[in-house]
C-alpha cells in the first residue's frame, strides 16, 4: 500500500507523541497473522502501531484502537468483510497516542461514535500540538469517567478507568461475553515500557491499576497487550500482566533505595539491568530502562 505524504509526516512526528512505530505488515507473534480470532466473535490485528482489537458479528461490529491510516484502512477492510456489516457500533481508543488514534479518520464515515475516557481529547490535542507539521484530529465524541457499557445483544462491551498509568486516560476494554480484556498499553509484554509524564502517567498508579486487573480477572480471561516482544507476543494471561506490574514495582524500588542511600540522579539512571527482568528488551530510546529509570526518578523526586 502507497503511503501519501501526509501518512509519511503522521509517521515520523509519531515519537514525539508518544507513538509505538512497527513496520507494515509486522507481526508481534512471529509467524502470527495479523487478524487474527482469539474466542466467539473477538479477535485482534497488528498493523501498525498499538494492537487493534475486534469484534465482528452479523449482530455488532466493534474496533479497538485505529493505528494509522494505512492499517486502519486494512483492519476496517478485514473486519467489515468478516462480518457483512459495512459501519462500525463503536470506535474504542484505548489512549491518546498517535498509534492508537491517528486512524480515527478512516473509521469516522462509518462509525456510530468514538469512544474514549474522557481526558483523551485534551491529551490528544496537547501532543497534537507538538507536531512540526501540524495536522487536523479526529477526536473521540462519545467520553466517559470511570465507566461505559454498550450492549450488543451477542456481546457486552464494558470500558473503565482507574485512574493514570501509562498515560492521564487510559481505558481497559473488556468483551464480557468471550472474556478477551484489551489492556492498550498498559502492559508492553517484556519490552521496557514507554513512561509518558507528560501525558499524565503515574508508575505508582500504574503498580495498583494493574492489581485491580488481576484481582478483577477470571482464570480463563485472554489478555491483549498494545506492543510485545515477538517472543512473547501480544496476547497473555494474569502471569504475563503481573511480569508488568512486577518490573514496574522493580523500577521504583530501585529508585527508592538509590535516593535511600544518597545516589545522584545519572549514577541511578545508569544501570544496564534490574535483577530479573533480563528478558525485557529496548526498543528505542524512549523505551528503554534508562527512560523508565528517569520516569520514575522524577515521579519519587515529585
């Protein structure tokens, strides 16, 4: 698929905003497709970005997450196909970030409503801004607090917020029905987790909104994750979500006993790894231990 310019620029601003990028057609699970079914009518697609999720009936048609336009317009081709329904009930972004929503415009003609916690659109707007080459948004209309319920006949599709973690407004998406949980990114399955302080994220709240998922999940419950290692992919169970909340316990307890002991900000920072998590891997800068180590030396110094 021909990238226009205007995909080409979305593309490069994305680490500025935050965005996870993997080239086209890459999928998270090795030889994995990239739509893929998971239980009843749920499934996932890995394009570009964070992980989309579906849900494709002849009853209801729900998407998780838009990615890029490019993917965008792949998934909505896919699912649209698998379903015989030509417009969508709902648009789910878990985030703010540009690999999660900067394909809200692909969808918008055939959607009921966007939906997202209501801090999205001003988080949205404020990375927008960042932009070199600024670029017109499509924002979510439809917002919510702590919770939101659409009921589909054949599937219930319920979204909450506990508060910042990655982000000021992350969404946890649950398809009651088929039990498949679509966490965003709230777990980066052993990739070194991008931190974003400035979109409102806490690594404390992060620890507890994680526990809350734990101690709210069914043993049979199927966890998609927006970005994985391809070794470990981006579905999981409880065990894989408490390696994230495990490392992320790690990040500040190292940090705490650091500032404990009088160590300076670089000296703390500077570590290669954290004693058993040494199958977690960077991918970019900003996705790396020391980015973490820094997120989370400023949250303690506060």
């Amino acid at each position: 698929m021909t990238r226009t310019r205007r995909e080409f620029l979305i593309e490069t601003a994305a680490a500025a905003t935050g965005a996870v990028l993997l080239p086209a057609g890459w999928a998270a699970e090795g030889v994995a497709p990239p739509f893929r079914p998971l239980r009843r009518d749920v499934g996932l697609f890995v394009g570009r970005g964070g992980t989309a999720g579906w849900l494709a009936s002849r009853e209801a048609l729900v998407v998780v997450d838009s990615q890029f336009p490019d993917s965008a317009r792949s998934c909505l081709e896919a699912v649209t196909t698998r379903s015989g329904r030509p417009r969508l009930d709902a648009l789910i972004n878990t985030h703010h970030h540009l690999d999660h929503v900067a394909g809200n415009e692909v969808y918008r003609p055939v959607t009921a409503r966007i939906v997202a916690h209501e801090n999205v659109p001003g988080l949205q707007k404020k990375a927008a801004s960042t932009l070199e080459e600024p670029r017109e948004q499509t924002y979510a209309d439809t917002t919510f607090s702590k919770t939101w319920r659409l009921d589909l006949g054949g599937e219930v599709v319920s979204l909450s917020h506990h508060g910042p973690a990655h982000t000021g407004g992350d969404a946890i998406v649950h398809f009651e029905r088929a039990n498949v949980v679509h966490l965003g990114d709230l777990v980066f399955n052993r990739w070194y987790p991008f931190i974003d302080r400035e979109g409102g994220a806490s690594v404390r709240n992060w620890i507890a909104v994680l526990d809350r998922v734990m101690a709210d999940a069914s043993r049979d419950a199927i966890f998609v994750f927006g970005h994985g290692k391809p070794s470990f992919g981006v579905t999981g169970t409880v065990a894989d979500v408490r390696v994230q909340r495990d490392y992320l316990e790690a990040l500040l307890g190292h940090v705490r006993r650091a500032m404990a002991r009088g160590a300076g900000r670089e000296e703390t920072i500077s570590v290669e790894s954290l004693p058993g998590f040494g199958d977690h891997e960077r991918v970019s800068d900003r996705l790396s231990l020391r980015a973490n180590l820094e997120a989370a030396w400023d949250e303690l110094a506060g």
